[in-house]
C-alpha cells in the first residue's frame, strides 16, 4: 500500500490565526496529511481546539494582548495541553485587537521571528 505525500510536497507551511481562526489552524495541524512547521496565534482561542492541542507537533506560539484577561486565561489552559514546542507572549498595554500604537507592528515581528526560526 502506497503511503500519501504531504500535500505541502516538502515545502514548508507556517499557519497564522487570529481569534477562532487560531483554533481552525491547531486543529488542521494535525491532520495526517499535511506537515504544519510552525503556528502562530494573535489574540486567538485556542482552547476551542481543545480536544486536539496535545496532537499539535509543530512549535506553536501565542500571542495575548496584556489587557486581554479573559483571553490570557484561555490561551494559559490551551498552552498547559500543547506538548511541542510553544511560547506564550503577552504583549504589555495592548487589548484583543492590538488597536494601540505600534502594538501590532510587535505582534507582526514576533510572528516573523517565529516563522523564521521554523520555515526554513
């Protein structure tokens, strides 16, 4: 029996997901047949991907905006049942939407710094 081929065919895919979208991305990520090297979520939900964050593999990182306190708990619990490698950034002074000066220029060169470490 013949295996499949990751869809990617070797090229290296980063997801990027913001509010549920970050729950959408974990949970495609471990699907069998693509190879996910990196995740990044903005202000995301991830515990709504819940039952599938302990099958994640490819190293994951969370970005919360520091006034975001319900989010921040949420994203600790998903984070808690992640077993690749993570980091969960808050970022200080910033709310859900990083609507404040240059609050998402920090989100947008964190993430650049991830995929740049794992998208090789």
């Amino acid at each position: 029996m013949a295996s499949k081929a990751p869809r990617n065919h070797g090229d290296e895919v980063g997801y990027f997901g913001a509010s549920t979208g970050a729950a959408a991305a974990l949970q495609a990520a471990v699907e069998p047949d693509i190879v996910i090297s990196a995740i990044v979520s903005r202000g995301g939900r991830p515990d709504l991907a819940m039952p599938f964050l302990n099958m994640v593999e490819a190293p994951t990182l969370l970005i919360v905006g520091g006034y975001d306190d319900v989010v921040i708990e949420l994203n600790r619990k998903a984070y808690s049942k992640i077993e690749s490698e993570k980091n969960l950034v808050i970022v200080s002074e910033a709310s859900h939407l990083f609507e404040e000066p240059s609050k998402l220029e920090e989100v947008a060169e964190l993430a650049k710094e991830w995929f740049l470490k794992y998208l090789q």
